[in-house]
C-alpha cells in the first residue's frame, strides 16, 4: 500500500461549489465569503466569524486589533508550529516561549503564570492536535495575575486583564466542557490550510467571544479594514451603482480570503459532521491497538472536550531520537508516511537566533524525542487503517 500522510479530502461537492463561483465572474471576497463567515460563526457559537486567508493572517490581524506591539510581550508555548510565535514577532512584540508540563504537551501553566509580568498583553495556547488546553486553568491564571496588566487601548481596558489568544489552527469542530472551539478563548485562530481537517486549500478563520462595552460589529469591521490595505468598502460594496469611492483607513495589510477559497469550505461545512465522526472512529481502533502496547497517545475524547481528531501523535518510551528515525524510515519502507510534530522552536534556527536555547525547555525536547505521528485523515479507508495498525504495532513492538 501507498498511504499519504494528510491529503485532503476533495470531493465533487467541492469542485461543483468553486465551479459555481468562477461561473459567477465573481472570484474574490464576496458572497461566498461572506456565508461561509455566517457558517463558521454559527457552527462555533459565537456572533461574527472573519475568514482570512491563513491562521496565521488571522492571528496577527488579531494581535494588531488589539493594539499589541512594541513594548509589550506574549506568552506562547515551545512545543508547537512557528506561526503560534512568528505573528508575535511581525507585531514587534516580544516572543515569551514557556516549556510544556513534564507529562503533557500542553504549556506549562505555573510557568505561565510565573512568566506574566506588567509588559504581558497576551497568552497564545495551542489546542495541539485538536485538544482544547485546560482554559479553566488558563482563566484563574489571567485573572488572578489582573493587577499587573495595563490597557492600552479600549479592547484591552474592557477586557481588564491578559487576554487569551487561541492558537486554535488544529481544533475546529473540538469542544470543551460541551462549549465549540471558538466561544471558549477571548480570540481563537482558526487553520484551513491544505492539510487540516476543514480545508479552503489556503484560508483561516478567527472568531470572538463577546466583550461587554465592546461592539461585535466594529471589532468585525475592523478586521476587514486591516486585511484589506485599510480600504473602507471592499470590492463587493464598490460594485454598488454608483459606489466606486472609498477611503483608505490607514497602510494596513493584504490578506482576505478569496470566494474560490470558501466555496470549497461551504461544500466542507456540508460534510464536516461525517469527516469528524470518521476521525473518531479511526482514533478509536488506533487506541484499540497502540494503548495497550504502553505507546503513550493523545487523550482525544473524554468527559471533559471532545477533539477535532486532527493529529495521531505516539510517543514510544525509552527509545533515541536514531530510533525513532529508523521507525520511520520502515513505515516509509512499507508504504506508511509518518511526520513528526513538533521540532520545538527553541531548535529552529530563527529561533535560536533570538537566544532561545533548547536546554531551557527540557520537557518539550522529551516530548518530542521519541514522538511519532501517523496518518489520520478522512481518506483512509478501513482496509488501510487495519495495515497502518498491522504494520505499525509490528515495528513499534521491535523497540518497546
């Protein structure tokens, strides 16, 4: 067999929806944009949704709307992708990274807590492979550490404290304590990139809880000011007879999502209940089979959040970083692509650069050690799963 690692999973519904919209002559942010904002809104509980053209658009977007730049600093963990640390850098802020907990890959909340000083403005968690992070915790940390924060702007000042901006890239459709990713965090950043579970090829969407004091709809507003060079009407409100003139806001940035984009999220959004279904359903034979093995795996479904099911990480005790390399290799040899996620930042180079130094965070490098992630995607039928658990306890038995 030849199985892929995270291919998406495109059907005709898919391809009818972006036939519909180059069809139309309208290809750009337009009705389909904006419907598919509707959607991601309703599906997430909240009461305006913003559809980017990449989390990462979406989380600096969000970092500048609340006024966080120079001067000030954000929290995020080690163990994660860069664009949950680069959109910190991009804002002139500076880049706080914390270790992870010495028995799960979410960060270390004492740390956190420790790390906050008079200069933090935010808190960027990462619902690492679709597990929400415990925000109860993160919550009673912000809030007890309230003396300490000084607003800037009048976001912040109606917040009143750090405010909590999701990485939330892998986690749509997970839920926590029965509330949708997305109503859960102050801000939370959405990934529709190629290989996530919901996918625009390209794209990304934020959503926000409500701020008392605070309107939704100028919040809205200005993330479309911000993601369109800071031009008052975009280019559906110009078509209007008559309505060719707008004004530019301020020298803002240039990353809306486009209707060929969210025509295929429309057709996702139809499916997306069976897709995530189909990820519980792989999880649960691949729990079946590693647990009991002692390989330590990700706790996607419990009492407390129910995952997206974006991400099967392995983590096989005791072996080398070489071991984990020649177990790869033979799931490759065998037609199986594995990934590995993640490589800490402190390890990356621009990183490094910065002064990070991995031995300061010496959980995340166990963590990632001897961590193998296999493929979990909704194109896997149930013939393939059978061979990734044959093969792969197979080998995983060989160094246990």
């Amino acid at each position: 067999m030849n199985i892929s690692f995270s291919p998406p999973d495109i059907t005709e519904a898919e391809i009818e929806e972006v036939a519909e919209a180059l069809r139309s002559g309208w290809i750009t942010t337009g009705p389909k944009t904006k419907e598919l904002e509707r959607q991601v809104a309703d599906f997430c509980g909240v009461r305006r949704a913003v559809c980017l053209n990449s989390q990462t658009a979406c989380a600096e977007m969000t970092l500048r709307l609340l006024g966080i730049g120079e001067g000030d600093e954000v929290i995020t963990c080690a163990y994660t992708y860069t664009a949950s640390a680069s959109v910190v850098c991009h804002v002139g802020a500076k880049l706080i990274m914390v270790d992870t907990q010495k028995d799960s890959l979410e960060m270390d909340y004492e740390q956190m807590e420790a790390a906050i000083t008079e200069k933090t403005k935010a808190i960027i968690p990462v619902d690492l492979g679709g597990i929400p992070c415990d925000y109860d915790r993160i919550y009673e940390i912000v809030q007890r550490k309230k003396g300490l924060f000084h607003a800037a702007n009048p976001i912040q000042k109606a917040i009143g404290r750090v405010i909590i901006v999701a990485d939330a890239a892998h986690a749509f459709g997970a839920t926590w304590h029965g509330k949708p990713a997305g109503s859960i965090a102050d801000f939370s950043n959405f990934s529709f990139h190629a290989v996530k579970n919901f996918t625009t090829a390209e794209g990304g969407a934020v959503t926000w809880r409500e701020i008392e004091g605070i309107d939704s709809e100028e919040i809205y507003r200005r993330y479309q000011l911000l993601s369109l060079h800071g031009q008052s009407k975009d280019a559906l409100a110009k078509t209007q007879l008559g309505a060719w003139e707008y004004d530019i806001i301020g020298p803002w940035y240039k990353c809306n999502m486009t209707d060929v984009a969210a025509a295929i999220g429309l057709a996702q959004m139809r499916r997306y209940p069976d897709l995530l279904a189909r990820r519980k359903e792989i999880i649960g034979k691949y729990d079946a089979a590693f647990r009991p093995l002692g390989v330590e795996v990700l706790d996607h479904y419990n009492e407390e959040h129910q995952s997206s099911g974006h991400l099967y990480l392995t983590r096989v005790p005791g072996i080398t970083p070489e071991q984990r390399q020649e177990m790869i290799v033979k799931m490759a040899e065998a037609g199986i692509a594995c990934n590995v996620h993640y490589k800490p930042m402190p390890m990356m180079t621009a990183y490094r650069k910065m002064g990070f130094d991995i031995k300061d965070y010496p959980n995340a490098y166990q963590k990632f050690a001897n961590e193998i992630t296999l493929p979990l995607h909704t194109k896997l039928t149930d013939e393939e799963v059978e061979y990734v658990v044959e093969v792969g306890t197979a080998i995983y038995r060989q160094y246990l």
